[in-house]
C-alpha cells in the first residue's frame, strides 16, 4: 500500500507537470488536481462501494445490523448512515462519504460472521466516529494539500530556475524533480501521522459512546489475528481501501510504522484501556 | 458536540435532556380525553451499561432508590441489543409519580456521569381494545414520539401519526420520524 501509494503519486505529479509544460500555465493543471481531489471526496461513497462491491441493504434485508446502528446513532444524536454489506471473508468494515447525511457504513460478510454482537457494535461505533469526525473530508484535504505542495514546487522551481539557468550544474529538471518529490515525501508522512491520529480518536469515541472499550479491544485482537491468515491475494485486491478500513488489510509489519496508515495493535489496546480505566474510575 | 471539537476527532457523547420528561402527565391527560388511552402505570428507562466497577455500583444504588419507597420493586432487564432496561411500576393514575422515578433513574445516573448512556424511556398506554402505546422520550434529541407494536416486528404508524397529531402541544416532538426508533423487546409495553 505505502510503494504503490508513492508510486501513484509520482505518477500523479508527472500528469501534472505534464499539463503544465503543454499548457504553460499552473492554473490548468492546479484545477486538474484540485478537480480530482475533490471529486474523489465528493463521489467517496460510491467509489469505496463499488471497489468492495458492496451492496447497500435495508432494514428488511438486514434488521439487526440495522436495529445496532439505529440505537447507536440514536444514542450518539447523529443522522443514520446508510448500511451496506460487502460479500467477501476478509473481516472488515469501512465508513466512507462526503459529510455525515452522506455516508455510508459498510461492515463485510466475514465481519458479520466472526464478532459476537458486543464486538460489532464496538466496530460499528468507531465507524459512526469516523463519520462523525468528517475524517473522509479531513483526510482528502490533507492528502490534497500535499499533492499541491509538492506541485507548487515543481512549478515554482521550473520557471523561478529557468530564467538564470547554469549550464555548468546540475540539469534543473532533475532538481526540480527531486524537490517535488521530497515535499511530497514529507506531506505523505505527515498525512500518515494524521491519519493514525484520527483512528485513535476514533477508537476512543467509539468507546466512550458504547461504554465497552474491551469488546472493541477484542474486536480489533480477533479481525488482526484473522487478518495475518487470510491468504494475501485476496489481501491485495483490497489494498486501496485500507485507509478507511478499521485495521489494514496488509501485514503493518511489511512497512516502517511511520508510513503506517493505522497505528499498531499494542498501541490501540493501550488507548482503549485508558478509556476502559476512566470509566472504571468513581465520581 | 461543536464542530471544531469533531473536526479535531475529540468528540464527547452528548449529554441527556432531562427535563422535558415532566411534560408528560400533560400528554397523558389529552391521551385519554382525546383517544381514550389510558395510563398503564408502567414506565421504563433504557441505558446502556458501561464496563467497569463505577457503573454497577450505581446501578445497585439506582434500585436501591427505587425501592425504597415501599412499591414494587424495579425489574431490570437486558434487550438483544446489550442496553439495559429499568422497569417501573405505579398505580395506573400517578403518572406524576411514574414520571419522578424515572427521573430518579436518569439524575443518579446524571449524576455519576454516565448521563451520555441513556438511550430513551417510555410511559406505557392502553388503547380501547387493548392496543398498546408507548410514548417514548429520546434523551439525546429531547423530544418523544409514540411508538405503537403491532405484533411481529410491526408497528402501527396510523395510529403513531394519530398521536403525534394529539399531543403536539404538550410535548415537544420528534419531527425526523426516521428517528422514531422501533424499541422492540423493551419490556413490560
């Protein structure tokens, strides 16, 4: 997910540099990103179903699902989201969608079969967290802005150097090349940290809402083991969606934690057993 | 909850609305001069329990309380959804009374900070043939709607959309009626 994520946004950065040379403009080419960024928060929903294949469901289809998530937006005072189911064993779930009256909650089949009901709904709550934090709006725009940055820089460098151009250094295309990337190097971690951020807070919200942390502790123990287990091809094909996933679909030991889009397991039991203590605590 | 607070992921479950509760002897009375349902006497509060030692000492405290004055003694009882009901029970015309027990319950449980647990309570009626009614109060939002089972997971929206018609004025109500949460199972209704 890190490799690939680089990479495509090295690609990224090339279309865009791209667009500038052949149109001698930034405008053309910062509308260009800004115009995917944003359609990539405003269509997030139906993007992230479809690439699950996902289907949304009813309350007939599913009367419990919806019956648990019913109570919690009740108890959390939120607009419901919408419920979908993904028919696929790999234990997961994902909130996605432009605000909180368009998300979209979607748990998958294998979920549903391995957590007992005090553990989905802890699930479930930290997803109702995610939609309640905006995180998909959060975390669009911290993405965006990197990409900016990094094409600013580019563009800033090629015609800011192009005027006193050394013949006898190095070529300038190369340093503006390696700049660009080295922006995007840091706003890439720096949108990591944040991301891992916003899963702890996440967690804790969750937890303070259903006033159970230690059936979400034992929900993300029993999804993690199964995840180690499950065959990784399966895992790969659902690679681009684990930013919204509630843990990663591939080993975080493969990657530096740093590029990490969630924090490790140790870390999240931790956060909850704070929460666990300061419920436990007398007034 | 503000937005910058969500927006910063530090969101806190909201607080309850406790008082608007009191308004319902009043609703009880146009219930009964306008549609002929009568106060079952039965009333409920439903919370969520939270893991810990704190929470099930209050819990002992809340029926202690309760049952201190000398009537029935609450019945607590666990839904398929993991929330916990307290039922109380009252002569069917005190509905005053009915309504400071269950007042009771929500203060105490206000007071030792779990007041982002509760989830609704519910004044129980009887209809002309029998036909239950529940007039559900959501702590979150501050405001009720009626609730009417019908056997099997169905519930008569005629007659709910009848009520909220009655009572408007002496409640205030629920007007997103896709927060009009089905309580199923919530005993003693």
């Amino acid at each position: 997910m890190g490799v690939v994520g680089f990479l495509l946004v090295v690609l990224y950065l090339g279309v865009g540099a791209a667009l500038v040379v052949y149109s001698n403009s930034i405008l053309i080419g910062a509308i260009v990103v800004g115009g995917l960024a944003w359609a990539q928060w405003y269509f997030s929903d139906k993007m992230a179903l479809a690439s699950m294949r996902a289907r949304v469901v009813t309350p007939e289809q599913a009367p419990e699902l919806h019956a648990m998530i019913d109570r919690l937006v009740a108890l959390a005072d939120m607009p419901k989201p919408r419920v979908a189911i993904a028919d696929t064993e790999l234990p997961n779930a994902f909130a996605t969608g432009r605000s909180p009256n368009h998300s979209v909650v979607c748990v998958t089949t294998g979920i549903l079969r391995r957590l007992d009901a005090d553990e989905l709904e802890g699930v479930l709550s930290h997803e109702l967290a995610h939609v309640a934090h905006r995180d998909v709006a959060v975390m669009t725009v911290a993405s965006a802005l990197g990409l900016l940055a990094g094409f600013i820089t580019r563009w800033g460098l090629y015609f800011g150097g192009g005027r006193d151009r050394n013949s006898n250094g190095v070529p300038v295309w190369l340093v503006v090349w390696l700049v660009s990337i080295l922006v995007y190097a840091i706003s890439f971690v720096l949108t990591r940290t944040l991301s891992r951020y916003r899963e702890l807070s996440a967690d804790r919200s969750g937890a303070y809402l259903t006033g159970k942390p230690s059936a979400l502790a034992s929900a993300l123990t029993k999804i993690s083991g199964d995840m180690a287990r499950i065959p990784t091809r399966d895992l790969r094909a659902a690679g681009s969606m684990n930013a919204f996933f509630i843990t990663p679909a591939i080993k975080s030991e493969q990657f530096m934690s740093i590029f990490a889009t969630h924090p490790p397991l140790d870390r999240r039991l931790e956060n909850l057993a704070k929460v666990s203590a300061d419920l436990g605590r007398p007034m | 909850m503000s937005f910058w607070d969500s927006l910063l992921g530090r969101s806190k479950p909201k607080q309850a609305n406790l008082d608007a509760l009191f308004a319902v002897p009043h609703a009880a009375l146009t219930l009964q001069a306008g549609a002929g349902f009568a106060p079952t006497g039965v009333g409920a509060v439903c919370y969520r329990e939270n893991e810990g030692g704190a929470f099930s000492t209050m819990q002992t405290d809340i029926r202690a309380l309760l049952d201190a004055d000398g009537g029935p003694a609450v019945e607590r009882s666990q839904d398929g959804f993991g929330f916990t009901w307290l039922l109380t029970r009252h002569d069917a015309q005190d509905v005053s009374g009915l309504v400071t027990d269950l007042h009771a319950v929500n203060s105490t449980l206000e007071n030792h900070g779990f007041g982002s647990s509760l989830l609704c309570s519910y004044v129980g009626f009887t209809g002309p043939d029998d036909t239950p009614l529940g007039l559900v109060y959501l702590y979150k939002r501050g405001t009720f709607y009626p609730f009417a089972p019908a056997g099997d997971q169905r519930r008569d929206n005629s007659l709910e959309l009848q009520v909220r018609g009655l009572v408007g004025d002496d409640v205030p109500l629920e007007k997103e009626l896709d927060r009009w949460l089905a309580i199923w199972g919530a005993p003693g209704l």
